[in-house]
C-alpha cells in the first residue's frame, strides 16, 4: 500500500504539470517530466536497482531517496483509530545515512543519465498494535498504518563521484584508512568503512596498500571535488505544496 509520505512526494515532483504512474514497457515510473523519469524509493534502493538499470539504457532517471531525519510517532488503539499518545522518536537520520543504502548500488551510480537527489525529511508515523510481518510476536508489536511528510528540511543532488567526495572534508592524508576518514569525518568507523566500500567499487578511490591490518586507499586521477549541489530555489514551491498534501 503507497504511503502518504510517496504520494506527497510524487505530486511535489510532478508539481501539478508532469504525469504521475505512468507504464513504460514492463514498469510504472513514479512521475514523467519532459526528458526525464522519476524514481521515489523510500525503500532500500536494491529493489529498484535492475529497474533503474534497464531505464538509463534509454532515458534520463532522476532516483528520489528520501532519509528520515526527525520521526514523530503517533500511536492509535486500533487501524484508522484513535489517537492513544503521540511522542518524538529517540531515533534521527543524517544525510551519511545514504552509504547505507549505495552499499547496494554501487553497480549503478555513478551514470551519466542518473542523478540521485536526497530530500532529508520530517515524518509523522501513525502505528497501531499488531503482530505484522515480524517472525516472532512481542507484547510490544505494532504495525505501521502510515508515514506523512511533515516537512522537508534540505534536499541533497549527486551526480558524480565528486559531489559524493564533497561530503568529506578536506584534509585526509595520502594515502588514508578508515581510521583517517572516521576521525576528519566525526564518525565511528563502521560507516567510515561503508563509506570507503562504496567509493572502491563505484571506482572513486583505489587500495593502495596496507597498514597494519588496515587497508590504504587513494582518491582515483580525475576524480576531483565538485561543489556539492542542493536544490535551486526552484523546488521551494514543490516542497511546500508536498507538506500541504
């Protein structure tokens, strides 16, 4: 069942003039601009991978992935409910929280007909108790009724390999480990580790050696910092009208 969290998003990036669900050979594109098809993936991005494949042979796709910064958990006693509390999730999201999802797409990014855009959104989540899909049932299960944009805070475009190196800061020594980049990048290692797994194989840094027992790498020739790209004022109305929905 759509979201009202796509469906927002969908008529945002239509803003009320391209066509939305449109079939295209074996699939539906979530919204058709002129010389441009529109993906909105709130989930992992592996689901849409050989789909969005397919599509660049062809066209131009501009891939949506929305990341949750804030969630406000709404709690109802039964499906389309009432209201039993509503509380902010202890829970928050970052824009580095896109390497858990190109972990899975590196085979398609970077492209010369892909950009992937990042809105970093505000949800509500209205859930109610249930079982769901979960192997084992809790007295505390809930199921998920639906996720509704509340508001979106900024919106990330990447379309090469240097606006993804943008998002480290400059100062890393040559060669670097993970170690290097976790510590310039104020992060833990494991996503420093995430990090330099998508930047080898999408072929923007190359291991260079070893040590100790930490690999080295070096930022590949030619692939220089650009300045990184958020959306134009442009998309200010789309946003708005999106939380309006």
């Amino acid at each position: 069942m759509e979201t009202s969290l796509h469906k927002q998003l969908k008529d945002a990036y239509a803003d009320g003039t391209a066509e939305i669900e449109v079939p295209l050979g074996d699939y539906r594109i979530d919204v058709v601009q002129p010389g441009l098809l529109v993906e909105i993936q709130h989930g992992s991005l592996a689901a849409i991978r050989d789909k969005v494949q397919e599509l660049l042979k062809d066209h131009r796709v501009l891939v949506v992935k929305p990341i949750l910064i804030e969630k406000r958990l709404v709690k109802l006693d039964k499906k389309d409910g009432k209201v039993v509390s509503q509380r902010k999730s202890p829970k928050t999201g970052c824009l580095l929280d896109l390497f858990d999802e190109l972990l899975y797409f590196t085979r398609v990014f970077p492209h010369p007909n892909l950009s992937l855009e990042v809105p970093l959104v505000d949800v509500k989540e209205l859930r109610y108790p249930g079982h769901g899909r979960r192997r084992r049932k809790r007295k505390n299960d809930f199921v998920v009724q639906d996720r509704i944009l509340t508001g979106i805070r900024e919106t990330h475009r990447f379309s090469t390999h240097g606006d993804l190196i943008q998002l480290v800061p400059p100062g890393l020594p040559r060669p670097f480990h993970t170690g290097d980049l976790a510590k310039i990048m104020d992060i833990h290692r494991g996503l420093a580790q995430k990090i330099c797994y998508c930047f080898r194989h999408m072929g923007t840094v190359n291991q260079v050696g070893k040590k100790g027992n930490a690999f080295l790498y070096e930022f590949a020739a030619g692939k220089r910092r650009s300045r990184k790209r958020k959306s134009s004022g442009q998309k200010s109305v789309s946003r708005r009208k999106a939380v309006r929905a």
